[in-house]
C-alpha cells in the first residue's frame, strides 16, 4: 500500500535531508519561512509544522526575535525521553545507572588507547581543578560547581574515545541523572576515583581504566539508592 505523505511531512523530509547532506549546518540558521514558500512553492503552514516538529526533537532552536537555527549540539530526543522515563518512577535510574556504568566503563577503556596527547591534559587538568574546589571548600560544597566539572570530565573522556556515539549517549545521560547526582556521593571519594581514572588512562592501561570508572559509578549508584530509600520512607 503506497500512503501519501502530506505536504509538512514533505518539507520535514525536505529539511532533514538539508541537515544531513551538510548543506545546512549547525549552528546554521534557516531561511525564513517566506523564503522556504517560495522556494519549495508551499504555504507557509506546513513549513511552520515542520519545523515545529523540528524543534519538539532538538534539531532544531528557535531564539526569540532571531530566528530558527539548526542546534549546534546533536538532538537530545535520547535525554527527552529519559526525562520522561525519570518523571514515572525515580527509581528508574538505578536501571539507566547500570547502562551507564557499561557505557562509561567501555569509554574509559578506550580512551586510555585512544586519547591524543591533548586529550590527556584536558581531561587532567579538569580533575585538577574539581580537586582545587573541593580542597579549598572546607566542607562546605558547592554542589552546583562540583557538577558542572564532573559533568566536563566523564564527557572529556567520551570525547577521547573519538566515537561519537559514545559521546552522544553519555551526554545524554549525564543531563538526565543530573537531579538524583547533585551531592549523592562525597566529593572526596569522588576526586580519589577520578583521581585513579585519569592515572590509568596516562598510563595506557585499558583495564585499570575500565575497572576504575565501574568501582566509581557502582559507588555513585549507592548513594543514589540511599537517597531514593529515604525519599520512599
């Protein structure tokens, strides 16, 4: 059975297709609406849905009174729809816990054989400056900071894999658990695991690297379990 596609369906596929043959880019921003009518000989109706769908995924951003950009960042459909997931039932993400811990376990252990020496100093020098806040804190944390520059580092780390997918996904993640993350786990136990990730991944060895971020995220999943257990009592 051939099903007819309706017109913003068509321009849906129309705009896709530019994105992904790179003749729009990210960043990028689209013509406007009366040009895209005109060219694509059109109302401006199902433009306007098309590119609403757009948006509703993250392909696509609007910025007030600027425009409709292609998003500079890949989608985050997989982050949406944990967000989602989270919402129904918070103990959900023990379970994402345990798919990250697969996901980040293998991404370390490729980026001790594939970091660039400049991979290295990053991902060194964000461990450095996690441990100079924590160091200088004198118990008092600023859990908000902390985040940030532990968000840096697990993605530093993604980004030595020099797989993309790996990076797509880990980020995903690491947006989607940032609420139940946010002070589970002592920020100095924290820096001592990293501390032992970043040794691992200078010193080439895939396994140490591997068995270093698992003892970290399974020390991380635990305090998360205290906090859900307290929440449910």
């Amino acid at each position: 059975m051939i099903v007819r596609k309706n017109i913003s369906d068509q321009v849906y596929d129309y705009l896709v297709n530019e994105i992904k043959e790179g003749r729009l880019k990210p960043g990028e921003k689209l013509p406007t609406e009366r040009a895209l009518s005109e060219k694509l000989g059109v109302s401006r109706v199902p433009i306007r849905e098309a590119i609403r769908s757009l948006s509703r995924m993250g392909v696509l951003t609007t910025r007030q009174g600027d425009g409709t950009f292609v998003n500079a960042k890949n989608p985050d459909v997989l982050s949406k729809a944990m967000d989602i997931y989270m919402q129904l039932d918070d103990k959900l993400v023990i379970e994402f816990m345990e798919v990250r811990k697969i996901m980040e376990s293998e991404a370390a252990r490729l980026a001790s054989i594939n970091a660039t020496d400049e991979d290295i100093i990053k991902i060194s020098e964000i461990n450095e400056q996690r441990k100079k806040i924590v160091e200088a804190s004198d118990g008092d944390f600023d859990y908000h900071k902390l985040y940030e520059y532990d968000r840096q580092f697990h993605f530093a780390i993604a980004e030595a894999t020099h797989n993309s997918v790996f990076m797509n996904f880990l980020d995903a993640i690491r947006t989607t658990l940032k609420i139940q993350q946010e002070g589970s786990s002592t920020p100095v136990k924290s820096n001592a695991y990293h501390q032992k990730i970043v040794e691992a991944i200078i010193a080439r060895d895939p396994d140490g690297a591997s068995k270093a971020m698992a003892d970290h995220l399974n020390a991380v999943t635990e305090s998360i379990m205290r906090t859900i257990g307290k929440r449910s009592t």
